[in-house]
C-alpha cells in the first residue's frame, strides 16, 4: 500500500527559530498532500493544501507567512514553522491520497511533534 | 461548512463487550468517510473506508456502516480487547481530491 513518510518524528526548539518538517511519499506520486495540525486533546485540523507547482492554499486562520509550505516535487512537501513559538507546539501530520486505487482514501505521515520552549 | 461529530467523546467498556462509536455529519452530500485509530502520541492507522454508494464495510472485529441519507456512520467493535483502547476518528471528505474533515474522537478504554 501507499506509504507516506514524515520526518523528523520529534523536535524541540528555542523561541524565534525555524523548523522544517518534510513529508514524502515513498512508493507514488502525490501532487496534492494535506498538512493538519493536532492540539493536545483536540482533533486533527487542516492547516492548508500542498500543490505541487503551485502556491499553497491555506484554511481560513492560517498564516501562510508563517507556515510556509513548498511542494516542489512530487514526492516530496515540507512545513516550515517560521519563528516559532510555544503556542505552535503542536503535532503535525501530513496525509496524500493513494493513486493506487480509485477508492479516494488517504494516507497519512506518521506525525511530528513540535516543541518550543 | 462540514462538521463532524462524534458521541461519546469516551467510553469505558470491560473486555469481551460489544460496542458501538457513533458520527454524524452535517452534509450529508460526501465522497467517503475514513475511520482511524490513533494511539496516544501516535499517528493515525486507517482502519475502514466506506465509499459514498457503500452500505457498510467490515474489517475483522470491526464492522462500519454508513447511512448518508441521515448523516451518521456507527463503528461496531465486536469482542473488545484491552489492545483496542486508543481513540477513534471519524473523518469525511466532501469531494475527491479534498481534504478529509474529522471529528474530535471518541477515546475507549477497554479494561481486562
């Protein structure tokens, strides 16, 4: 089945810095990935939709300055959390649709955690 | 807009019993609806997809079912086992090539 790689899995950073998160998809193309972002105790909400080749479109709520979102190939989407703060601590988890079968289902990364201390 | 609901928000159950998690939606025009797993700290493992002209899907101990007209889906978990505690997410997506839209969960604990 489709795999759909995150990394880095955990990360901790001071106040002001940056983080790239990647996401990839290991064994298909994806010129679509889904970025969502889970508070503690809160479900998975959407952040904004990665497309390859073109900007990204970003929910209602979203800062695109700060989260900046490059899909430069098919296989591969990053999230850039831009100056970071303790209040985006979150988990991040991307998600791309299977090409494998005409079913529509999507797959999901396994997560990143970010921490701003 | 889409909204997803899921009834109970928790639930506690001995093991052997039967259970039933429920989601509703309030658009009921939707492409499929994905029910996940997630364990604490963990990401997601997809566990059924119903496609908007399917009925209902099986799995196992698992069986979902889908009821568009109405706007609600139910998991049923035959036998729970300890190893079935985590949270499950109820998720839709309205369109193909859109994002799925989730619920809160509904988080079971099941004791031995």
């Amino acid at each position: 089945g489709a795999v759909v790689s995150q990394h880095p899995s955990r990360v901790i950073c001071k106040s002001g810095t940056s983080v790239k998160i990647e996401c990839r998809s290991l064994d298909f193309q994806a010129t679509t990935m889904f970025w969502y972002r889970q508070f503690p105790k809160q479900s998975l909400m959407l952040m904004a939709t990665s497309n390859e080749g073109s900007k990204a479109t970003y929910e209602q709520g979203v800062e695109k300055d700060k989260f900046l979102i490059n899909h430069a190939s098919l296989t591969l989407s990053t999230l850039t959390v831009t100056s970071a703060h303790p209040e985006d601590s979150s988990f991040y988890i991307c998600s791309a649709p299977t090409p494998f079968a005409n079913t529509g289902e999507l797959f999901f990364g396994e997560g990143s955690r970010l921490t701003v201390l | 807009k889409q909204e997803v609901t899921q009834i109970p928000a928790a639930l506690s159950v001995p093991e052997g019993e039967n259970l039933v998690l429920n989601c509703s939606f309030t658009d009921s025009a939707i492409y499929n609806l994905q029910w996940f797993r997630q364990d604490p700290g963990k990401g997601l493992t997809s566990l059924l997809l119903i496609q908007s002209s399917q009925r209902e899907q099986t799995s196992g101990r698992l069986n979902a079912s889908l009821d568009k007209s109405s706007g609600r889906s139910t998991l049923y978990i035959a036998a729970s086992q300890p190893g079935d505690s985590a949270t499950y997410l109820c998720a839709v997506r309205n369109q193909a090539g859109t994002a799925l839209i989730f619920g809160k969960g509904t988080t079971l604990s099941v004791s031995s």
